[in-house]
C-alpha cells in the first residue's frame, strides 16, 4: 500500500466509498464524479501507479479486472458499456493507482455518447 494513495485508503478502509463489490485482489466502487449514469472504478488491492508501471507478473491482475468489468456490467444490466484506463497525467489519470473505468446506462437515443 502506498502512503499518499486516495484509492488505497479506500482498501483499507480509511476512507470510505460507495463499494459495490470486493475479492480477494479487487474493490469496486462508484465514482464520486460520474460521467455516465453508471459509473464504477475497479481497482488492484495491490497498488501499482498505472499501465506504465506493471510487469510481468501483474498480467493476472489485469485480466481480473477486465472480467471484473464484464460481470458488474452484466449485474448492472447494461447492454453496452466503455471501460477507460487514463495512463498518466498527459492521458489524463487524475489518481495514482492504477484502475479501470466501467461506464454506461446512456439513454441509446442521446446524440453525444
């Protein structure tokens, strides 16, 4: 866990979060700002920065996280959804922790999706 870490406060419970689900290696939670009408962060229980950081051995993680992503959408009804990692401050990764971004719930008849 890293000291500074917003998301790994959420882990371990110093901060709390609207969490939908936990395992063993990840925590879902809604996001406080939403773009979409459902909008959840599924994160590591281990902290790695971002993308830019994993190795080899996190291949699991992320794939873990990717079907993450699925069953919550499909627990949340959702047909179509976008999943988003921002990578690094240019890619516009507001937070320090490497996580993924489920969206979705549009209403299909909006123009701007």
């Amino acid at each position: 866990m890293q000291a500074d870490c917003i998301f790994c406060d959420i882990v371990l419970g110093k901060r709390s979060a609207e969490v939908i689900k936990q395992t063993g290696g990840l925590v879902v939670f809604k996001d406080i700002k939403p773009k979409a009408p459902i909008h959840l962060l599924i994160i590591p229980k281990k902290h790695v920065k971002s993308i830019i950081e994993l190795v080899g051995e996190d291949r699991e993680l992320v794939s873990d996280m990717v079907y993450m992503a699925k069953d919550m959408a499909e627990e949340q009804g959702l047909q179509g959804y976008r999943l988003s990692i921002n990578v690094g401050r240019e890619g516009g990764q507001v937070v320090d922790h490497l996580h993924l971004h489920l969206l979705g719930g549009w209403n299909t008849s909006q123009p701007d999706l």
